[in-house]
C-alpha cells in the first residue's frame, strides 16, 4: 500500500485491482494493515455481493470501518447506478464524509470528513 499526504492527513492507497475483498474478515485485515485510518480502494476490489445492499457485506464492512474508526474511500465510477438504494447510501455516504465514493481521488479527499 502506498502512502500519501493530503490536506486532510495522511491515506493509505491500494493499487492493486487484484486484491478482491470477499467478506468482513478479508477487509478488516486489509485495513489492519494500512498504517492509516483512511484507506483508498478501488471500486474493482469489491465483488458485485458488495453493490447488492440485500447481502449486507457493505452494511458489515461499514461497521468494522466505524468500529476501528477508520475512513474508506472507493474509486470508480457510479454514474450508471440503477438500484436506487444503492445510490441512495452513496449520497448520504459522500455526505457525511466518512465512506466516499467518486471517480477521482482528489474528489473524495474534498468530501471527507
């Protein structure tokens, strides 16, 4: 993971698209090994399971995130949601700052909280 300084503080960067987050135990250790509370991942880490609210893996990972008061943010693009209450959580997520979704690192750092 690569380390960057932003107005914000510090973020742990994973470039690694191979890297896929299958469950709540595969994300916590990811995040345990990120030096930083904020972590950047892109939206090609996560399985579909994880777009799908009805599985609860991103309600499962959003809690480890506000248990270990960590910051997540996922790069992709979201544009083309169809679910509503998909696009519904992105909304309210990149509204209160803690779980950003953009398109563009330098968005989602604007969005943090």
């Amino acid at each position: 993971m690569e380390e960057l300084e932003t107005k914000k503080g510090r973020i742990a960067v994973l470039n690694d698209p191979q890297v896929q987050i299958l469950n709540g135990n595969s994300f916590l250790e990811l995040l345990f090994s990120a030096t930083q509370n904020t972590i950047v991942l892109s939206k090609l880490n996560f399985p579909d399971s994880f777009f799908d609210l009805k599985t609860g893996l991103a309600g499962e990972i959003f809690q480890k995130l506000s248990n270990y008061k960590s910051r997540m943010i996922v790069l992709g693009d979201f544009s083309n949601i169809e679910s509503k209450s998909l696009r519904d959580l992105i909304y309210e997520c990149n509204k209160n700052g803690n779980v950003v979704f953009t398109e563009r690192l330098e968005d989602a750092i604007e969005l943090l909280k």
